[in-house]
C-alpha cells in the first residue's frame, strides 16, 4: 500500500509539472543597459558615469500573445561597483510616498526630477500605445532609510489614456550587486480598464546629472573589465524570468 500511495503521489506531482510548464508565460525578457562614461574612481571619490540607461524588453511568443499578461513586478540589479547619490539630490516627497497619485507628484516633484524614458504597451484592445516616462529622486523610506524611493510617472493618451506613478525601492542588494530596484507595477498599468489586461513590451529610462559635486551615479571600481546587470520579472500568471547584461569598464 505504502508504494501505490508514493507512486500516486509521484504521478500527482508529475501532472501538477506539466501544467505549470504549460501555462507559463512565453515570452523572451531581455534586458540592456548603456553608461555614457566607463572610467572609474575611488571608492572614496567615485566618478560620474554620466547617464545610465537601462532599456528592459519583453518579447511574448506565440503560446502567450501581448495583451494576455503583464509584468506584475521586476527587480533591476546594479554592479556593486556603481554607487547613487540620492541624498544629494532634490526629493520628491508626495503625500502618499507608497501609493502616489499623479497629481501630487505632478505638482510636488518638478525639481526632483533625474532623467526620462519611454515605454510601449499592448492591451486587450487597440493596437500598441507609446508611453512616455519621467523619473523622479524620493525620499528614503520610513521603514528603512538606507532604502530610497524611486517614482517613474508613465503617460500615455491613445488608444487609452494612462497616469500612473510608479513607486520603486532603491535598496542595497549583495554578491556581485550593491543596489537593486524593487519596480512593483501599479494594478491600473496591468489591467488599464476593467477586463482588459496590458503587457508592457518595452520600458527605457535614462537618469544622470550632479549635485553639491556628487554625481547621481558614480562608478568606484571596474572589477574584471565589466559591469553586471540583471533583472527578474514576475508575470501575472505567477511565473518569473531572468535576464542579464553586462557592460564595459576601465580604471
């Protein structure tokens, strides 16, 4: 009885496989990421890397064509030799630094402002929509403040109108990353309109400049000739990818 019950048991687990792999999203993540200047400092006198942009791509597959998912989170590692500045930089502070609305931040942010994008996306409905991006130094957070707010205000007007905020986490990560981006994806830029569900296909951001003599991003070191990037996207069906990049540095 004991080995009919394992091998049931095995058979169950078995099934249970094959339908996760079946249902999950198909779609190529990618992820890439450009600096303006590669040379590094000192830990002690790191040097502007002037922009950093990061481009992340999501190409769906035949099995789950765009407007049948979305990212539901992503998660942006940054090379532990890159080091931010926020604390130098003007911040943006809305009434609800968790969940801001975009009036406030419209209204409150303007000087905080630390660089723009671009986005597309493709719903249900309508054809592909070109969104426009604007990123915004916060403030650190309550609970922890060596974590700092990051807001990405996204807008769009056809085929539907979009305005929504972002609110990321700039937190330290470990090993061979010393930040991380915690990009939790607001439920209106999932499912824009009730019953209708969009999938973000692509999302660029670019961000730079310098106060008080510190620059947004600087680099303090180059270990092995490159920078490592990745980043990891939950979908709403429950299931994640992984994508990586690297780029080129010198001392």
């Amino acid at each position: 009885m004991r080995k009919l019950t394992l091998v049931a048991g095995a058979v169950v687990v078995s099934a249970l496989t094959v339908v996760s792999v079946a249902s999950a999203v198909d779609a190529q993540q990618g992820i890439d990421v450009k600096v303006t200047h590669n040379k590094a400092g000192t830990k002690e006198k790191p040097k502007s890397i002037g922009k950093l942009n990061v481009l992340t791509t999501t190409t769906p597959g035949p099995g789950s064509p765009a407007g049948t998912f979305a990212t539901s989170k992503a998660v942006i590692y940054f090379d532990k030799n890159l080091v931010f500045n926020g604390k130098a930089f003007k911040e943006c502070k809305p009434s609800n630094p968790s969940t801001p609305s975009p009036t406030d931040v419209a209204s409150k942010c303007s000087s905080a402002k630390i660089g723009s994008g671009k986005a597309t996306g493709q719903a249900t409905i309508g054809g592909a929509e070109a969104l426009t991006v604007t990123a915004f130094n916060g403030a650190p957070t309550k609970s922890n403040k060596n974590n700092r707010y990051f807001y990405l205000q996204v807008k769009g007007s056809a085929p539907l109108v979009i305005n929504s905020v972002i609110a990321a986490t700039l937190k330290r990560a470990s090993g061979d990353y010393g930040y991380k981006l915690d990009v939790p994806i607001p439920s209106n830029l999932q499912t824009p309109l009730a019953g209708v569900t969009a999938t973000l296909l692509n999302f660029s951001t670019s961000v730079g400049g310098t106060s008080k003599g510190l620059p947004y991003v600087g680099l303090k070191g180059c270990s092995g000739g490159k920078l490592k990037f990745k980043g990891t996207f939950n979908y709403t069906d429950g299931t994640s990818k992984t994508a990586t990049d690297s780029v080129a540095c010198k001392k």
